[in-house]
C-alpha cells in the first residue's frame, strides 16, 4: 500500500537550506526524507518542555508545601528585604 505525501513549498534561509543538505547527504537520503526525520525526532523529544516545566514547578512546590498564604508572606518578605536594601544602598 502506498503512503500517501503531500507537496507543500516553505521558504527557508539559506543556511537552513545548506543544514539540510549536510544531513541528507550525511544520512545518505533524500532532503525530504532527512526533513520528515528531523521533524519527527523534535516531535519524539521536545514537545513536552513547557509542560515538563509545569510538573517541575509543581513537585518544588509540592515539596516546599507552598500554600496560597505562604506565598503571600514570602512576597511581602521580600519586598520588605528589597526596600530595606534600597534605602541603604550605595550613596545613601
């Protein structure tokens, strides 16, 4: 059974253009098969960084049992430290 490809046309810089080149020719393929791949292996390996981000921010906060309230009191606290830095800073 064949797979069915779709012709599409995109404008790439021309160092993108020699970058393709240099991995086809290295993969010994085509540029659009080195394309298809280069395009799946960032799909199989970085479509998940913001999310992985979310669930490291998450297991920190999870682990510093920071509550709303907790928050609350660590920004005033360092507003506080910050104001206080800034009034005796350097000249003053």
């Amino acid at each position: 059974m064949a797979i069915p490809k779709l012709k599409a046309t995109y404008t790439l810089d021309a160092e993108t253009v020699r970058a393709l080149e240099r991995m086809a020719r290295r993969w010994g393929v085509s540029k659009s098969e080195a394309l298809r791949r280069a395009i799946r292996r960032a799909m199989e390996h970085g479509t998940d960084r913001t999310q992985d981000g979310l669930e490291a921010l998450d297991r920190l906060q999870r682990a510093l049992e920071l509550t709303p309230q907790g928050a609350r009191r660590w920004v005033q606290s360092i507003r506080a430290e910050r104001r206080a830095g800034s009034e005796c800073g350097p000249g003053r």
